[in-house]
C-alpha cells in the first residue's frame, strides 16, 4: 500500500479555486489543480495525484518539494528557458567571420573556421556548431578555390564553353 502523502498547503480551496478558473497557461493551472486535489483530499498519495494529472510520481513529489520551499509564487514560476537562447558566437565575431569568409582567400574548411575563432577570439565552439552558424546562419561557407592541374588552360576552358553542342 503506498504511503500517505502529507503537504500542507496554506491557501484556501476558494482561493486555489479561482485561481485556477483565472489562470490561462497549461501548466500553471496543472499545478494549482494539484494543490486543489490536495487541499481537497481527492488525491492522498503521489500515486493518485500522478494518475489524475497524467503525471509521474516523481514529478508530483518535485511539485510538493518546490511548494513547501517557495510556496504558491515558487510553484507556478516556470523557469523554462527554450528556444532563441543567445548564440555561441556573438554576433559581433560573426561579422568577423563573414568578412573574413567574403575574403578571395576564405578558410580552408570549417576546421580551420573552429582553429582561426579559438586564436583569435578565445572561443572553444564545437564543429557543428560552426557548421551551422557558417551555414544556416552566415549563408556562406569556407571559399577556398578547389585546385587546378599543372597543365590546365583557362582559355581551352572558355573555348570548349562556347562550342555549340555536338553529338557523334
């Protein structure tokens, strides 16, 4: 049988009541749902609250531990820090970066990308993460000229363009 699950909640069942028929987020009005099951008695163990909220035991008990440490304030601060989080690369050194890459001579690949932001502005950035600020970010990549053979004739190269088509 599981254990009793005890948290003393200091607001009101009206109270908690009406918060929740204010509260518009999702997951705040999970969490004052909560402590109005508990209040109420309608869920006594971690179990049944888990149940009820679609929720694991663990997250019930994370729930009732930041309760009785920051109260009702602490419970529906949501401290989620998704998506737009600052780049890696401030953005100052991306312009860097695309100046340098607009250079004829650019890089010699992403790896010399990753050594040449190490050396001169002290950043330790993962490959990909080059990779994508180059690419995605930048739309540029490393320009390096791909090289000729010895003999190669830029002018039999424009001659052979303008040849018309011809099949044999």
């Amino acid at each position: 049988m599981c254990r009793v699950f005890r948290l003393d909640i200091f607001e009101s069942p009206e109270t908690l009541q009406f918060l929740l028929k204010k509260e518009k987020d999702v997951r705040k009005r999970e969490r004052l749902q909560f402590l109005y099951w508990c209040k109420t008695g309608q869920g006594k163990t971690r179990n049944a609250l888990g149940e009820l909220l679609n929720r694991s035991q663990f997250a019930i008990g994370q729930w009732a531990d930041t309760y009785r440490a920051k109260g009702l304030q602490g419970l529906l601060h949501l401290d989620y820090r998704g998506g737009n989080l600052a780049p890696t690369i401030l953005v100052d050194i991306q312009w860097r970066l695309k100046d340098r890459l607009a250079r004829p001579e650019g890089f010699a690949g992403y790896k010399a990308i990753q050594l040449w932001l190490k050396e001169t502005h002290g950043l330790d950035v993962p490959l990909s993460t080059v990779h994508g600020t180059v690419k995605y970010r930048l739309k540029a990549g490393p320009k390096v000229p791909r090289p000729h053979a010895e003999n190669h004739d830029p002018e039999a190269v424009e001659d052979f363009k303008k040849k018309p088509y011809q099949t044999a």
